[in-house]
C-alpha cells in the first residue's frame, strides 16, 4: 500500500504541477521530490486505501476468496509455469549453453522443464475453469 501511496502522491503532484495556480511558495523553497505536504499524501493514502476497505466491509467474504484464488493462481503461475517457459525459451534460444555446466541448474533436462510446466498447468487449469464458470453465471 505504500506504493500506491506513493503513485497517488506523483499523480496529485504531476496534475499539480501542470496547473500554474495551484502551485505554492512552499513548492518553490522546497526541494520538489520532498516536496509532499501531509494534505496531499493524506488524499493519496485515501485514494488508495479507501475502494479496498469499502470492498471488503460490503462483501466481508470477498477478502479471503481473493486471497485463496490469487494464491492458487498466482503462485504456481509465478513458480511454476513461468520459470518453466523462460528456461524453455532460454534453452531453445541458445542451444550452444546444453554443453556447458551451470552451477545450480535444474538436473534432467527438458523432460523435466515440461513436467513441472505440466503438473502447474494441471493445478491452475480447473481454479481457471471454475473461475471462468462464476464468472459466466454472475454475468447472466
């Protein structure tokens, strides 16, 4: 969330600046990246905490489901399916580096870069489905 703060913050900043009225003597006595008064990182951290907090104290059940799908999804998506297609695609890239040995590489080759794409995409593909299937009866 800190982040996001800060984004909010640039953005106030950025739109600040491009109207001339707005600006103020502290902005020109100040050195510009530190200058963030506490009203505008204030509005920025409302900003960005305020549509999560109103989600979730509407629909309180939300919060967790989130959590469990992006966990699921994110996770074996993020160490599983990706890793296994760089390192495909590195490999296939430069056939030349199958010869030589590099400390900390996964052992068996493409047999086993295509197992763990496999085993990923069978863990992530019926959370797609079924998500896909929520999706299609709240739309009709």
């Amino acid at each position: 969330s800190v982040s996001l703060v800060d984004f909010f913050v640039d953005a106030i900043n950025l739109l600040s600046k491009d109207d001339p009225e707005s600006k103020t003597e502290e902005m020109s006595t100040v050195n510009k990246s530190n200058a963030v008064g506490a009203g505008t990182r204030t509005i920025a951290a409302v900003f960005a905490l305020a549509p999560p907090f109103l989600i979730s104290y509407a629909f309180p059940d939300v919060f967790l489901t989130a959590l469990e799908e992006a966990g699921l999804l994110g996770g074996v998506s993020l160490y599983g399916i990706l890793p296994a297609l760089c390192l495909l695609s590195l490999r296939s890239a430069d056939n030349s580096s199958e010869t030589k040995a590099m400390p900390g590489r996964l052992g068996g080759g493409k047999a086993t870069l295509f197992a763990l794409l496999t085993i990923s995409s069978a863990l992530v593909l019926p959370e797609i489905v079924h998500v896909g299937r929520v999706v299609a009866e709240k739309l009709h």
